[in-house]
C-alpha cells in the first residue's frame, strides 16, 4: 500500500460499540476513556497507517474509516 497526501481516520460514532478491538490492535491511535468515550487520532503517519488498517479491519461495527490510502 501506498500512502497519499495526510492520510485520515474517521470513527462512526452512531456504529461504534466500544468494544475496544481498535485500542488492542491500535493503542497509540485510539483508547478507550473511563467515561466509556473513544478517544482517537485523526491524521496519520506512515508509521500508523499499519495499525490503523489493522484497527479499521478488525472493527466488529466496520465503524472505522481511513481515507488516503490505496492499494496501488
């Protein structure tokens, strides 16, 4: 995969479950608050975009969106 111009990550709020499959394959990107809210960071470094497909993938909910990132 290939990264393109800063790279995003979005989380459907209305969709996510919290079930903190995306703080497991993803902890310096997203965690799981006390107050049962999801905290998360939107833009991406080459070094997260790994983990953040890794997050998105595993998501039960398919809450979790990454834009600018292709295949080619």
């Amino acid at each position: 995969m290939k990264l393109r111009k800063r790279p995003r990550l979005s989380v459907n709020n209305e969709r996510c479950e919290l079930f903190g499959t995306c703080q497991w394959e993803a902890p310096g990107l997203f965690e799981l608050e006390r107050n049962g809210r999801l905290r998360y960071r939107s833009r991406l470094t080459e070094e997260d975009w790994e983990p953040a497909v890794a997050a998105a993938r595993s998501c039960p909910m398919q809450a979790i969106q990454i834009k600018g990132i292709s295949d080619e």
